[in-house]
C-alpha cells in the first residue's frame, strides 16, 4: 500500500556552495567513492556514511552537505543489518537538526518498521512525529494507514478521526478532507492508496 506522506528526490550528491576548501573536498569526495564502491555491502555503506554524518556534524550549517538525504540512506542500511534501534536514532537525530522534511522522515521510516514487524519502534516513530508536527494533518493519514496495516482498527480510527478533525479545525489547507473521510469509514483494506502529492488531482488520480 502506497504511503500517505509525500515522497520526495532526495539529492544524493553532497552539494558544494559555496566550494569548501580542498582537503575538505577531497575527504568528501572519498568517501562518497566510498558508498559507491560498496554497493549492497551494507557494512561497508555503513561505515562510509557514518563518517559522512560526522564530518557533516562537524562543519554543521556548511551548505555542501545533504545530512538529511544520507541519514534516511544509513538508516535504511542499519535496517538491512537488522540495527533498527540504530536506524530509529539516526532519524531522529536527523529530525531534531531541524531539516525542513523531519516529519516525512520520521513517516517514512515508522512504515517500513510497521511492515517489517517492528511495530513498538514504529508507534514510538508516529509519537515523536505527532508531537514534533502536529499540525501536519498527512502524518495521521500515514499513521491511520498504518496501524490498519497491522490489524490495529481502533488505532487506525484514532489516528484517522484526529488528522480529520485537524484539517476541519484548520480549513483543509492541504485539501486532505477528501481522502482523509473515506479512509475513516471504509474498512482498512478496502480503502484506496492514498498520497501527499495527489491531494490537488483527485481521490482517483496519482500524479
């Protein structure tokens, strides 16, 4: 089932403006080979882009680095590695640094827990999502979605019940009542996929 939050191109290429010095460049450089090389080795990704984050932390604001972008990259790794308590910090770490897309992070991560069976770290996810943004009505629709995933209707309803009042109480900004309502009211697995971006085209069309 697709999810709810809107999916995003993350630029998998560290950016470089203004130019940082050479050496810096250069280590950046290495270690992106780095990644490249290790291809489906998780462990070998894992180390390369664990010192990525570090030299991001440590030149933090510099604009030549996408933390954000390689963080959901080695949480998806730690995943493959079956650290998940690793993958749930790294996101996290990664939302309280303040990057603009935090609370789709956090979305995306609590679902592929959910599927994986990891349910008690992927509710924890939807917690941390809902008190860090929450006037952002699309993670109750993701969240809703995925705990009917799991069986869990009265959690679904829930989350489900509070994302419509939300966008009731605030104007349906997002135009989320259209797809939010029958997400309520259908049963969990009769209902239809439901996007961030296909909000403005329609309950019937994706863009």
């Amino acid at each position: 089932m697709p999810p709810a939050c809107r999916r995003r191109t993350a630029k998998k290429e560290p950016r470089r403006s203004p130019q940082p010095a050479a050496a810096l460049e250069e280590r950046i450089d290495e270690i992106m080979d780095r990644v490249q090389q290790a291809d489906d080795n998780q462990v070998e990704r894992v180390a390369a882009l664990e010192e990525y984050l570090t030299l991001a932390r440590a030149h933090e604001g510099e604009t030549w680095f996408d933390a954000g972008a390689w963080s959901e990259d080695l949480a998806d790794s730690y995943l493959a590695l079956g650290r998940v308590d690793d993958a749930v910090r790294t996101i996290s770490d990664a939302t309280r640094s303040g990057h603009a897309e935090g609370a789709e992070m956090l979305c995306e991560l609590a679902e592929k827990l959910m599927r994986s069976g990891y349910q008690p770290q992927a509710r924890l996810l939807w917690q941390h999502a809902r008190a860090d943004y929450p006037g952002d009505v699309w993670i109750y629709a993701q969240a809703g979605i995925g705990y009917g995933d799991i069986g869990d209707h009265a959690g679904a309803l829930e989350w489900l019940t509070t994302g419509l009042e939300l966008a009731l109480r605030t104007g349906d900004p997002e135009s989320a009542l259209e797809q939010l309502r029958p997400l309520r009211v259908l049963p969990v697995r009769a209902r239809a996929p439901v996007r961030r971006d296909s909000a403005a085209s329609g309950p019937g069309e994706h863009r």
